[in-house]
C-alpha cells in the first residue's frame, strides 16, 4: 500500500514540473499577439483673445461640445469699430486723391489758366506802350523820369506775370508727374493696409474654436480684462486622440508605424475600438511609475502612441484602456492623417 503512495505521489510531482517545463517553454516561444495597457491621451488648447479689452460676453460652459469655426466669445468692440470707420474713410479719400491725379488737369482749368495769360499779355502790351511813349517825353522834359521809370517796372512786372502763367500753363497741360502719382499710389496701400489691420484688429474680438472638440474650463468670466496672454477657455480636441502606452525592447522590432490593432476599456467591456500605430519614440526611457509594478520601474521602454477615432464621443482623458496588436495578421498601412482615417 505505502509503495502505491509513493508512486502515485511521485507521478502527482512529475506531472507537475512537466507542467511548470511546459509553461515555462511556451512563456518562452514567439507570440503572435502584444497586449500593452496605457491611458486614453488627448492634446488640450487654451484659447485666448489676439487683443487687450473687457470681455463682453462668453457663449459656452465647460462640457459644450464645439465645432470648428463657432463662435465662443465676444471682446467690446466700440473703439475698434471707430477705428475701422476712420481707416476705411482715410482709404476712400487717398482713391479720390489718386483719381484726380490720374485724370489730369481739368479742360476748365486749362482754359483758364490760357485766358489769364493772355489777359495778362495784353496788359503787357499797354504797359510797355505807356512805358516807350514817358521815355521819349522824359528825353524832351515833357515828363518826368520817375514817371518814366514806373512805366517801365510796370511792364516789366507784367512780362514776369506772363512768364509765370506760361509756366502754369505748360503745368497744367502736362498734368501731375510720374512721381507724385507713384507716392500717391504709395500712400493709397499704405491706407489700405492699416484699413485691413482695423478689420483684422475686429475680427480680433470675436474667439473662434480652432477645431472640434469639449470646453474643459472656463478661465474667465464677462467683465474681466484680457491679452494675448490670458487665456480665457481650454478646449480638449476630439481629434487627434490616443492610447499613450509603453512597449518593451524585446517586441520594439515587432511593431512598425501604420500596423492595426484593436483598442479595449473597462468602461464598455463588450466594445473595441479600431486603431493603429501612429508614433513610436526613438529614445528609450524608465517604465512609468504609475503604470508598472515595481520590479518593472527599472525597464528601458519606448512610448507608442495608438491612435483612434472617438466618433460617439466615449473615450475620456486618463481612462485606461488596453491595446492588442495582432502580429499574424497584420499589414503595415500607410501612415495618414488622423483626419483622413476618421472621416
């Protein structure tokens, strides 16, 4: 009886280690899957005003889901509205400017600018006739030589009047010059370009969502000052999202950018989510803390990033969520865009 004890005791204790040497050989033999384990990450944004002014008004709370495009809050827009009055004005002034100058001178105003010389040539004429007949009555002391010499500086102020208005005319034929037209041209974008920085000062005003996505916090409140630097609303982004998780040396050459795997949380057990490798890090670093055990904080890793789409909006900053990469069956895709794989 003792010896049949001893023998089935012996047949329990090899059964056993054979399991152990089994188990141990299997442990040891390639797998065709990696499961690695990580947390939902996502990219945040806060969202400021590109000006210096009160708020007026802000249009969402923390939880609103925003689209790309919408509007999200206002700043008071009273001096920048005056100020893209005044720039639009000072524009339409510089076109008339530029307009006249590019017409050239009026018809009207060449005519007379002619008749006036020759209104001031037929005094011309009368003077230098008064001035010669005092001269020959001065030599014969019919006349005084100061009466002589006012005839003469007389006519001679109407032949520099005549030249004037020559010169005037010749002006006013010819038109503005080339350069004066090129500084008004000059001048009229350089209207135009403070015009387009009052408006763009005024769109300014108005804070857009940059693309999709949940307001996390709303910083301030209406009636607080703000600058480029004062943040005002963080927004997280619905896209890209990832799971940031950790892969050891020994599977780094088994997993390549564009291959498949498949996304699981413990807040929807029954679903999993399609997704693929779309970053790998190039240096290695320490396992987490607060990922691993602590025999395992010593590791090299390298961070991988799976990403996913988060169509119905159920995956969440910091849940934690485990990824499988099928190694069997598995093609490296091409590497796109999140926003291409998602749409």
């Amino acid at each position: 009886m003792k010896k049949k004890i001893i023998l089935i005791v012996i047949i329990l204790v090899l059964i056993t280690a054979g399991f152990f040497f089994y188990k141990k050989i299997n442990n040891q033999q390639p797998t065709d899957e990696i499961v690695l384990y990580g947390n939902i990450d996502i990219r945040e944004v806060k969202l400021s005003f590109n000006g210096n002014e009160h708020i007026n008004s802000i249009l969402v709370q923390e939880g609103d889901s925003v689209t790309k495009g919408q509007e999200l809050a206002y700043l008071h827009t009273e001096l920048l509205q005056a100020q893209s009055a005044q720039a639009k004005a000072m524009v339409e002034a510089q076109k008339q400017e530029l307009a006249a100058m590019l017409a050239g001178t009026r018809p009207e105003d060449i005519e007379k600018a002619r008749a006036d010389l020759e209104a001031v040539k037929a005094k011309l004429v009368s003077a230098r006739s008064t001035a010669e007949r005092l001269t020959k009555l001065a030599s014969k002391k019919m006349a005084s030589e100061d009466e002589a010499e006012q005839a003469r500086a007389t006519a001679n102020s109407y032949e520099a009047d005549v030249h004037a208005l020559e010169a005037a005319l010749n002006l006013a034929i010819a038109g503005p010059r080339k350069e004066d037209i090129a500084k008004a041209r000059a001048l009229l974008l350089a209207r135009q370009a403070e015009y387009t920085l009052a408006l763009q000062n005024l769109k300014n005003a108005t804070l857009y969502a940059p693309n999709d996505g949940v307001i996390r916090n709303r910083i301030l409140e209406e009636g607080d000052m703000v600058s480029p630097q004062t943040p005002v609303l963080t927004l997280a982004l619905n896209h890209p999202l990832w799971v940031r998780a950790y892969l050891s040396e020994t599977d780094l050459g088994k997993v390549k950018p564009g291959m498949a795997a498949t996304i699981h949380t413990d807040s929807y057990p029954d679903k999993s989510y399609s997704g693929w490798i779309g970053y790998i890090s190039p240096t290695a670093e320490f396992t987490p803390k607060n990922i691993e055990t602590p025999e395992l904080r010593t590791h090299l890793v390298y961070q991988v990033r799976i990403y996913t789409c988060n169509d119905n909006n159920e995956l969440r900053l910091g849940m934690p969520a485990t990824v499988k990469i099928d190694l069997k069956h598995n093609e490296v895709q091409a590497n796109k865009s999140i926003e291409v794989r998602c749409q």
